[in-house]
C-alpha cells in the first residue's frame, strides 16, 4: 500500500516490509500470549528498538533514523499487518522534543526515546473530560522557581511502565504541558484493563502535588494546545496506518481460508458474492491509503496537515472496520474462536476509533473545515 509514497530514505520501507513479516514470525508466539496477558513486551520492544524502528523519526546522531512521516506510517502500517507491539507513544515523543524542547530536554530524552530505552507516556485525557482540553482540571501551579502539578488522568497507554509522561494541565496563563520524570514513589498509577491494543496497558495516573523544575516546560506557557495540535495532527496518521495494517491481515487472512475451505465441489472464494466482497475490501483499503499517502507528503513538506491527517484516519477507520466486519463472513464459525486474530483485531479497531481522535470529531473537522472555504476546498 506504499506505492505512491514519497519517504526520506530510499529503499528503506522495502527493506523493512520483508523484514517486519520475519521479526514477527520470530516473535508470534510471545506476542500472542503479551496480547492475552494484558502486557507490554518490553524485551521485544527493546529489539524493535535496536532495529531503528522505535526512532523513526529521530535524527541519526541520537541514534534515530532520520526519517519522515512517510517512513513513520510505513512502521506503523507495518505494525498493525504483522501484530507487532506499536511505537506509537514514542514516536510522538519524538514529535513533540524535536518540534518544542529546549536542547537540554533534546539532550536527555530523545536519544534514549528513539533507541527503545526510555518508555514514555502522555497524560492528557481525564475522568469526564471527553475531547475538550477547556475542561481539563488537572492543574499548575508556581511555587518559586518550580511548578507543582495536580489532577488524575486516564487512558494513558505505558503509564505504569514509562520512565518519562508528558503531563498537560491548567496553568493561570492557561493549558501547559510538562515533562515529568515518572517514578511510583511520584507518581501513582494503577493499570486499567482495555479491550484493545493490549501490548499498550493503560493506566490511570494521579499526580498529587507533584513538584516539577521550570525547566520541565515544554514548549512555552499557555501554548499547550499549539504543542498538542502540532503533534496530534500528525500522529494522527500513525493511528490510520496501522488501522490499515489491521484492516490488511483481517483481509489476506480471510481471503487465505477461504481459498482452502471447500464447500461441496468448490471452495468459499469461488462463490460471486464472496469475490465481491473482496473487491470492495481491497477498493477501501487501496483507496484509504492513497488518502493516507498524500496526506503523509503534505506533513513531510511541512504545510499543514490537519485537515489532511484527519480526512486520513476517517476513511482509514472505515476501510478497516469493514475489512475486520467482513472477515466474519468470509471464514463463518472458523472467525468466531479466540485460537485466530479476528476477534482481537475486532478490539483494536474498536480502540484505534477513538483513540487519538474519533471518527465522530474528524467528521466534525473535516465537515468544518469543507464549510469554511470558499471553494469548499475543491467541490
């Protein structure tokens, strides 16, 4: 699905397609039972690591790779074909060091990030407090030179496992976001159990007048959102490449049994209906990645891409939630047991959906966005 992408570095996603199919066979079995489990591989995410496949986006010198969103939503693409555990929280890291800290943050965070040694996390979402970052409670406040920083926060993939969350809360000049080196006798976290994306455990941290240097800023005070947006808005295409991984493995799955499932004198993909079912499969993951694709050039060339990014993961989340609906169908009572991925994959997408930006909000901003310009950006 990589045909009309335009990466950084040449010849590498072909390099990485074949070898991401072997590192996972090599893996499949300790996946599986970490999936089962509820917890993160951190051995093999170690290794993805030494590969360069956590610092995608990290300049060589730290020990990253150097590549481009192009690159990113290959990894991630890949990731989510093959079930391999997702970089996903360390590439935003990477985001949002390289675009807003100080070169003493640089220094310290982002070339253990990249190279797999520093898990870290992001605490933003909060008890209640849906899409909207005005309600957010969480709080900082100075106390001389320092900040102390108050208020729970849920959904925080690797919170309980990362040495480092970027935590967001309300400062009087208002939304802040702060890097917090994360220790239980700091910080408590308990882990939540989610239903999807379980190599990634959640937790709910609760940040008790937990005191911070100013040098914890990232960004400047009061930008919050402009260090959350120009992350998210790119990241978001993280989250669409690997609902398309998802959406291709539930497919060639499906497609693979029924090649060999016989029924009566022929097999289940001899059948019209099922042949057309697989068409349209492949014509909405085909095409999401087409959208994927551009969306991932205009990032690269450093216009913005929010409107891009979020088009991406709407059709993204579509073309997958059809791919996985539809493997059900393709293999009958073969999908419906925990022994295959169907039902797993089921979660994830269910995840994917809401994490990072729901299909509910992207309508909404892409609708927005259609409405507000005179040319109804192309109609």
């Amino acid at each position: 699905m990589y045909q009309t992408m335009r990466p950084t570095l040449e010849g590498w996603i072909d390099d990485l397609v074949p070898a991401a199919a072997a590192f996972a066979a090599e893996h499949e079995a300790a996946l599986r039972e970490h999936t089962i489990e509820g917890r993160f591989p951190a051995e093999i995410f170690a290794e993805m690591g030494k590969l360069g496949w956590v610092g995608v986006l990290a300049p060589p010198e730290v020990g990253g790779l150097g590549g481009g969103v192009a690159e990113y939503c290959a990894l991630q693409e890949e990731v989510g074909r093959w079930a391999l555990v997702s970089p996903q929280t360390s590439m935003q890291a990477q985001r949002w060091l390289i675009d807003w800290g100080t070169p003493e943050q640089r220094e310290r965070y982002l070339g253990p990030i990249a190279r797999g040694e520093l898990i870290f996390s992001e605490a933003i979402s909060e008890p209640g407090m849906g899409s909207s970052m005005k309600t957010m409670r969480a709080t900082a406040r100075r106390d001389g030179s320092d900040w102390i920083l108050s208020g729970t926060k849920v959904h925080v993939n690797l919170g309980k496992e990362s040495g480092l969350t970027l935590f967001y809360g309300m400062a009087p000049e208002g939304l802040t976001a702060f890097l917090v080196d994360n220790s239980p006798e700091l910080i408590e976290s308990v882990h939540t159990r989610p239903i999807g994306l379980r190599l990634l455990p959640t937790a709910e941290m609760r940040f008790d007048e937990v005191r911070v240097p100013g040098s914890a800023v990232l960004g400047e005070v009061g930008r919050g959102m402009d260090t959350f947006l120009t992350t998210f808005n790119v990241s978001r295409l993280g989250n669409a490449s690997e609902l398309l991984g998802i959406g291709r493995r539930a497919l060639a799955q499906a497609v693979r049994y029924g090649q060999e499932r016989q029924v009566g004198t022929g097999k289940v993909v001899d059948f019209q209906g099922i042949q057309w079912t697989i068409a349209d499969l492949y014509a909405d993951l085909v095409s999401a990645a087409m959208v994927r694709n551009h969306a991932a050039e205009v990032a690269d060339r450093g216009d913005d891409p929010a409107f891009e990014t979020s088009l991406a993961k709407q059709v993204a989340i579509r073309a997958s939630e059809h791919a996985v609906n539809e493997a059900f169908a393709l293999t009958g009572g073969h999908g419906l047991y925990d022994d295959t991925d169907y039902g797993q994959l089921l979660h994830d997408v269910k995840v994917l959906r809401v994490a990072g930006g729901s299909l509910e909000i992207l309508r909404n901003y892409v609708a927005r966005t259609i409405l507000r310009s005179e040319t109804l950006r192309g109609l």
